[in-house]
C-alpha cells in the first residue's frame, strides 16, 4: 500500500519535473522552432548570418525597454511612459549634439539626467497620492510626448555624432553590433540582482505581498519610487541606443515601443523562471517575436502583421500566466 | 475566586521575568478596550492569553506589536528592563521579541527559501546570496525542528498546519541568530483553521523551542488548546484581567467561568416568546468549504442564530445560502421549490426574496456615494425608476426610509461614509429590507455600532420578522444573538455541534457551548 502510493508518487514528480523543463524552456524551443520553420522557407535570406545579426543587433533597444519595465512590474507597478521617455532621450541627444552643438558625452548624460527626472516624478504621485501608477504614467507619458515634439518642432533630426553611432552599431564582435551586448550585460545585471541580492529579494515581496514586505520590515514605498526612477533611467538608456543606432532622431517612432515590450516583458515571465518577471526570459522573449515578424516580412506579409503579431502575443502571454497560475492553485 | 488564581500573578515566580507588563489602559474615543492590564511571562514559560471577541486580546497583542499607541502609564519591562511603548518596529530583533499572526506573514507564490530569508534580506544589505547554502542551512533548521518541507517548494503547496509551522520556525530562527538571551515569541492564534491532529504538530514545535530556551504568549480562543500546552494562562474578560491561572491546577469549567463571567440575565432584552407557525424555508445538506452537510428549518418570522469559534465554518453558511460562496452541495426550498445552492447566485437568491447583508460593511454599501444612491441600489429598473432614473423621486424615497429608520443625519445626500457606523448600518439595512425579503441572511448585523443604535438595529430585525421574513443571523457576538434569536446553531469543525432553543438561549450559554463544542461526542441537546 504504502509502495504504491510512493511509487506513484515517483511517477508523478517526474512527470512534474518534466512539466516544469518543458515549461522553463518553452519558449527558447519556440524560438529555435520559428527560426527552422522560416530558416526551411528561405533559406538564403532568413537564414544568412548578415540577417541574423541585424536582428540581435537593431532590436537591442526593444531588449533595454524591456528589460526596464520587468523592474516596476515585478514590484506590482506599471511604467506606461518608458516608451516616451526613450523618445525624449532620443530627442534631447540629438537636439543638444546637432542643434545646440553640445559634445556627444554631454547630451547623453543630460539625456540620462532627464530620464530620472521622469521618473522621480512618477514615483512622486505614485507614492505621495497613491494615484495608481498606471494612471500615472499613462498622463506622464503623453505629457513629456507632447513636451518632445514642442522642443523639436516635432521634427526627425540626423546627423548625431558618429562616435555614437560607431559605439553602438558600426563597431562588431563576432559580426554582431555592440548594442546587443550592452543590452546582454544590462540583462545580466538585472539577473544578478534579482536573483542573488537583498535587493531583488525585497523587489519580489514588495510585489507580491505589499503588507508581508511591510511587516517585514521593508520600506515598501521607497522600493517601488526606486523602481520607477531606475525604468525610466533605463528608458532614457534606451533612447541613446536608439539615436546611435539610426544616427537620428525623430519624435514618434520610440512610441512603437511599448507594446512589444510588454508582451515580451509578459511573454518572458512564461519562460525559464516561470510565473516570475525574469530578464533572461525577456530577452528570448523578444528575439522571439522579433525573429517572427521578421521572418513573416521577409516572407512578404504586409506590414500590419506586426500589430497582429505583438498584440496576440500580449494576450496570449499574459493568457498562458494565469493558466500556469490556475494550475498551481488546483494542485493544492 | 479558586485558590489557583493567583493574586498577583507573576509574584514569587522567576525574579526577572521575560516580560512584564503593568497598568496597561487603551481607550478608543469614549470606549476602554483595556483596563489596567498586568501580565508576567516568565523566562521558558508558555504563557496562554484568553479571552472573548472583544475582551481586549487583540488590543493587547496589537500595544505589543506597536500597531496601537497605549493611554499614558502604561509600563513595560524586558528581560528586567524598561522599555517605552509603544515599541518602534526596529527594536524587535534586538528585544528578542517575534510576532507569529494568525495570517502568518507569508506570500504563497514565492517558495519556502525566499519566504524564511525575507526577515533578514528586509534589514541585512547582501550583495551575494548564496542560494545553494542557504538551501543546506534551511534544511537543516527544518531537520533540526521535525519539519518535511523542501526549501524549494513554493509556500502555496504546504499544508496549513506546514504554513504555521513555517512561520514559526521561521520567527524562532530569527531571534536564535539575533542572540537574544531570552527570546519571546508571540503567537497570535496560530490554530483556527488547523485539524486537531496538525495541532499536536504545533505544539511539539513549541514544546522544542521552549526547550531551547524561548518563552511563548500563545493566543487562542481554544481552552482545550490552552489547557494542553500552556503553563499558566492569563483571562482577559471586558478589557481587564479575569485572572491568571496555573494551568494544570485548573479545569475547564473554571477557565471557562473566567472567560464569561458572571452569568448576566438578558432575559430583559429578549423579546417575549412567540408562536412561530411551520417551516416554510428549509435549507438541506448546504456542503462547502469546512462546512458539512447542513440542515435548517425556518419557519415565517423565526430567527435562528449561526456561532461557533472562529474557523468552526458558522460564518461561511449564509454567504454560501445567498450564491456568495463557493458551494459543493446542498438545496434550498422555498415554499415547496426546491433550488440547487451549489448553481445559487446574488442575483437568484434576490429573485427568491433573500437578501444579505455583509458583516464588512466595505463589501454591502459605498462610503464615497450618498446615502440615497446607497439605499436606492436595489429598486433602481424595478418599476420604480425604468429606463430613466427619475432622481427627484428616488430621494423622497430614500427620505421617507431615512426618516422611518431614523438614520442621523436627516439628509440623505450626504456620503455614507460621513455617518456614524450605526447609522451607517441603519441604511445599510433599510437598503434591503424595503425591498420586502422573504429571507434575510446577516452577517454580524451589530459589528462597529454603538451601545444605542444596537437596540435601534434589533428593533428593526424584529419588525422584519413580524412582516413574515425569516432571518438568519451569524455572528459572533453571543449577546447580540441572545437577544436576537428564537434558535442558536453552535458550530464546530464544520458541523453543528449543538442547538439551543427558548429558554436555554443566553450569552453565557452560547459562549459555554462554543468553549465546549471543541469536546468530542457533544450530542445535541434541545430545551
């Protein structure tokens, strides 16, 4: 009787076990099955190194926004205006080194400076008001949006510092531009902290138990201001990447941003610490999606597919969430 | 009273006493939640609180834990030393002190390991977690106490009795490291929801830590649990000290006296006997949650009272009876119709005449809106208002019933969250009873309404019953259901355990019979 039972048991955890693999590397399969799929259907242009590294390379501004928002979601706060906030950086780079004639150093740094700014603003409201962040940066987004396209006369600028642009995406190693292994070493960092410091410690109780992280003695408010000031810091980041990686400057296209960046941000909390935001996972989320719409364009598919895709994804992602959580409430 | 009781408990035991606490009074606005409070705990002792709903234990706990401020005069000693209340959040740890509440302090979702190092990582700055050695070291600890809990595992999958055990190793650890000299731990009833066999668990935990030099408050409702594990036990009955007793030197009834008091003659309050014609509503084997197989008859105007101790499931009954609950099984009939309360839904139970009114008042009306969009809710697309709502003749509505309810302020454009919380109440239930209900469900109807708007509140049950509603009451105030009801079901463990009817029905009994439910083989009784 008792064998039985433990014996079934056995079986059980290592079909658990097995659940567990297939789910933490899900979507790294899906990944390596998309490129297959699109690799079989054309071979010579989807499947070329040159094409390969483009996408590693361009879509390291996708990777950083990411990358940024995990940080306040896994506090329980949304940042909406991370995406404006990489326009305004974008924007204040090139402004400030073409038209004002600031040195690149300069313009970056107050670039960078503005991001926080946006930030420390968020988190004011957020925590002063207890205005619901979403709302927050949602007005705040719009607000600098506006803002961005009035001191630029809503204008695309170019000719940004080439020093910029040879940092970011000219300069290779291994054929693969620089930007992706600044937003690479960005994902370790976030890794390291989340998973091996005190800090990433908090950050996931503040999340999950705002009174169990009070009562543990940890300063709930001053966690969830941090988040909210290091992703948009991290915004601004992804604006200089995003000036150095097309030389220019134009007030709309960072707005593209967001929703990809969310469903890869969703789409990555499915992946390799599932039910948890997780920068590795973010970052297959992305290249991810991105390999997909690429493979569909070079397939020839109009261009909304995009929305099609990245809009599907974001609900399928946070669908695929509440099913893995579904399940582990029912296992009790 | 017994010779046991001590007279100043604490004298001539352990001359410096892990903690002792002297002339402690607490006031909320007019209303004294505790009197003069004494209490000693000495070094290695387990010290059992006790007491009712509102005997002023939690008030005390929450002094303790710094949540409240005391009325000046209050003191406190550690270890011998004096120590201002209330007691800032940082000077736990280094008092040796450690809070265990009832709702444990865990988040389900992350795993034990994250769960047991999170007291630590909220104070200590670490910039390198060494995961694989902390693992090694929680297994240990748990090794170490008897526990079979992988630190990998998310909190979510543990048992309740697991979770306890949990919290409490885990608060036990904290001040063994800390290197308290006398470490205390306080454990705000960690048993209501555990099975009687998972209680032993817990307690051969504490009986461990104990041994290791920890002294326990343990808080709990349950005197069987007290009498099994405590070496003296302090009674708080109205705000102030009942008595400290040793445990093993006296029985039950003497503890259970202590914690009701002098038997008070509500016969007053009752309302005189009445003839309750026959059951026209019947509710048969209502399953749920702990709550098993269920069975009540009510007939037209009759009250019955739902009790028991808090996790006894009486509280669930109603919410289940109105579709607010999850339900396994069970039917309710209504004048020979019989529905499936497993399908039940708010909107259903309304269509048959049931209304409920939450004990949360958060969860039954809107504080922010008026008063009469409050009262209003129910009757608007029932004729009265249609597709338009016609305003002017909802508020001489609302007017009229706040002036038959005598709910202060007389203006009901006010929000009802300005109103006191008996008048609050007061709209609350004229919200649904001018909806003419054949069967009223409420939940702790009195919770946060003062001494005069109490009598105002029963009233208005009463004159409910006398239209020919049938009310069912639950709660946890064993006066307010002596003065209330014509039956009292005394639950436990999920089943009911006893009913009194007539005569038989008293605060103290009610409060006898819920101490003493917890016995095995209590038959029912009747009067």
């Amino acid at each position: 009787m008792t064998l039985a039972t433990s014996d079934t048991g056995e079986a059980h955890a290592r079909r658990q076990a097995w659940i567990d693999r297939a789910e933490r590397f899900g979507l790294l399969i899906a990944w390596a099955a998309v490129i297959i799929v699109f690799g079989l259907l054309r071979p010579d242009t989807f499947l070329s190194w040159a094409n390969l590294s483009t996408i590693l390379g361009s879509q390291a501004v996708l990777v950083v926004v990411t990358l940024g928002l995990i940080i306040p979601l896994t506090a329980g706060d949304y940042d909406l205006s991370i995406a404006s906030v990489l326009t305004l950086s974008a924007m204040l780079v090139a402004v400030l080194n073409v038209w004002v004639g600031l040195p690149i150093v300069a313009a970056i740094l107050l670039a960078l400076l503005a991001g926080i700014a946006v930030g420390v603003i968020n988190g004011f409201f957020v925590i002063y008001f207890r205005i619901h962040s979403l709302i927050v940066t949602l007005g705040m987004g719009t607000f600098i949006h506006g803002l961005t396209l009035w001191f630029s006369d809503t204008q695309t600028i170019s000719g940004v510092s080439i020093g910029l642009v040879r940092a970011v995406i000219i300069t290779r190693v291994l054929g693969i531009p620089l930007a992706f292994y600044y937003a690479l070493i960005l994902a370790l960092v976030i890794w390291y902290v989340f998973s091996y410091t005190a800090i990433g410690q908090r950050l996931l109780f503040v999340g999950r138990g705002r009174e169990v992280a009070r009562l543990s003695g940890i300063n709930v408010d001053r966690m969830r201001w941090g988040c909210l000031v290091v992703s948009a810091f991290l915004g601004a980041v992804a604006g200089v990447i995003y000036a150095g990686t097309i030389g220019a400057a134009d007030p709309n296209s960072g707005l593209t941003y967001l929703l990809p960046a969310f469903a890869a941000a969703f789409l990555g909390a499915t992946s390799i610490q599932p039910g948890r935001f997780n920068p590795i996972g973010s970052v297959i989320a992305v290249y991810f999606l991105v390999t997909g719409i690429t493979g569909l364009s070079i397939l020839g598919v109009s261009t909304f597919v995009q929305d099609l895709f990245y809009g599907g994804a974001l609900i399928v992602a946070v669908t695929l969430s509440q099913i893995v959580r579904g399940r582990e409430e029912r296992l009790n | 009273m017994d010779a046991a009781i001590a007279a100043d408990p604490g004298a001539g035991q352990d001359p410096v006493p892990v903690l002792r606490i002297a002339g402690l009074s607490k006031h909320f606005g007019g209303a004294q939640a505790l009197a003069n409070v004494g209490l000693t705990v000495a070094r290695g002792e387990v010290h059992g609180l006790l007491g009712q709903n509102g005997s002023g234990k939690s008030t005390l706990i929450k002094v303790l834990s710094g949540f409240h401020e005391p009325d000046p005069g209050a003191q406190l000693w550690v270890n011998g030393v004096e120590v201002a209340l209330p007691i800032p959040p940082g000077a736990f740890r280094s008092l040796g002190i450690s809070f265990v509440h009832q709702h444990l302090a865990l988040v389900p979702s992350l795993t034990v390991l994250e769960n047991l190092m999170i007291g630590d990582l909220a104070v200590e700055g670490r910039w390198r977690l060494d995961w694989r050695g902390e693992t090694a070291r929680a297994r240990d600890l748990f090794a170490r106490y008897g526990l079979a809990i992988d630190p990998r595992m998310p909190v979510e999958r543990l048992s309740s009795v697991q979770r306890a055990l949990l919290a409490i190793v885990r608060a036990f650890d904290q001040l063994r490291r800390s290197r308290a000299p006398a470490p205390l731990l306080i454990l705000d009833e960690p048993t209501p929801f555990l099975p009687a066999s998972d209680v032993e668990h817990l307690f051969a935990l504490i009986r461990t830590i104990v041994a290791e030099g920890a002294s326990v408050i343990f808080v709990s409702h349950d005197i069987d649990e007290v009498r099994a594990i405590t070496d003296r036990a302090t009674v708080l009955r109205d705000g102030r000290v009942a008595g400290t007793v040793v445990t093993r030197e006296v029985g039950k009834d003497d503890i259970v006296r202590l914690i009701v008091g002098r038997v008070v003659d509500l016969e007053a309050m009752r309302p005189p006997r009445r003839s309750l014609g026959t059951p026209t509503i019947t509710i048969a084997g209502l399953s749920g949650g702990i709550v098993d197989d269920f069975s009540l008859s009510l007939a037209t105007g009759e009250v019955v009272g739902l009790t028991g101790l808090i996790g006894s499931g009486y509280d669930s009954v109603i919410g289940m009876i109105y579709g607010a609950e999850e339900t396994r099984r069970g039917t309710l009939a209504i004048d020979g119709a019989i529905h499936d309360l497993a399908a039940m839904t708010p909107a259903r139970a309304i269509a048959l005449g049931a209304v409920f009114v939450p004990g949360d008042r958060s969860r039954g009306a809107i504080p922010t809106l008026a008063v009469r969009d409050n009262i209003s809710l129910p009757v608007l697309g029932r004729g009265l208002a249609g597709l338009a709502v016609n305003h002017r003749r909802l508020a001489r509505r609302a007017d009229g019933i706040g002036e038959r309810y005598d709910i202060r302020p007389r203006d009901t454009g006010l929000p009802l969250g300005s109103l006191s919380g008996g008048n609050q109440q007061k709209a609350v239930l004229a919200k649904w009873f001018e909806v003419a209900p054949r069967l009223i469900l409420l939940d702790e109807p009195t919770q946060g309404v003062d001494i005069g708007a109490r009598e105002q509140v029963f009233n208005i049950i009463r004159a409910m019953c006398e239209k020919g509603a049938a009310v069912i009451c639950a709660s946890s105030d064993y006066e307010q259901l002596a003065a209330l009801s014509d039956r009292v079901v005394v639950f436990s463990r999920g089943r009911v355990a006893v009913t009194l009817r007539g005569d038989a029905i008293s605060k103290s009994a009610i409060a006898e019979s819920c101490y003493r439910s917890a016995e095995p083989g209590m038959a029912e009784t009747a009067a």
